[in-house]
C-alpha cells in the first residue's frame, strides 16, 4: 500500500521507458499528494537500482482517474502504451 494513493498503473512506453500513474485519494492535501509522489519516486528508483536497471527511465503522472480496459471491462494495473 502506498499512502494517499488509491490506484496506480504501469504503463510501459518501450523497452527503456515507462510511465507510472497514480490516482492519488480524494482527501489528500496538497503536501500529501507531494510526499506520495516523492515515496513513489524513490522506492521505483531503489527497485530498479536493486535490480541493476540503470537504462531504465520512468516517470510518475498524477491522474484523476485510470481507465479501464474496454473489452474485460476489469482495471489493468500494466499496460502497454507503446502505439502498434
């Protein structure tokens, strides 16, 4: 569990590149949200460090809401963003 966070998705851009979003909870202050941002950043980074995934770049993208998949009509926590 991440605090103030209420969902999140990893969506993979391509080999090298990946966007993590989160939908932050509806209560949280402004600081809240901030420090969230700040916890997913680092632990994202340790756990690529730890895997020795240094070519890895990502970043976090604050959402109002992640969508669900059109077909299942089920929340997917990967997807892949890469355009086909």
């Amino acid at each position: 569990m991440i605090p103030h966070v209420r969902r999140f998705q990893l969506r993979i851009k391509d080999k090298e590149n990946f966007t993590f979003a989160v939908v932050f909870d509806a209560d949280a202050t402004k600081k809240q949200r901030a420090e969230a941002h700040a916890f997913v950043t680092a632990k994202l980074r340790a756990v690529l460090r730890q895997k020795q995934m240094n070519n890895i770049n990502f970043s976090v993208l604050a959402c109002d809401d992640l969508p669900h998949d059109p077909l299942t009509r089920k929340f997917r926590l990967i997807v892949d963003a890469c355009p086909s």
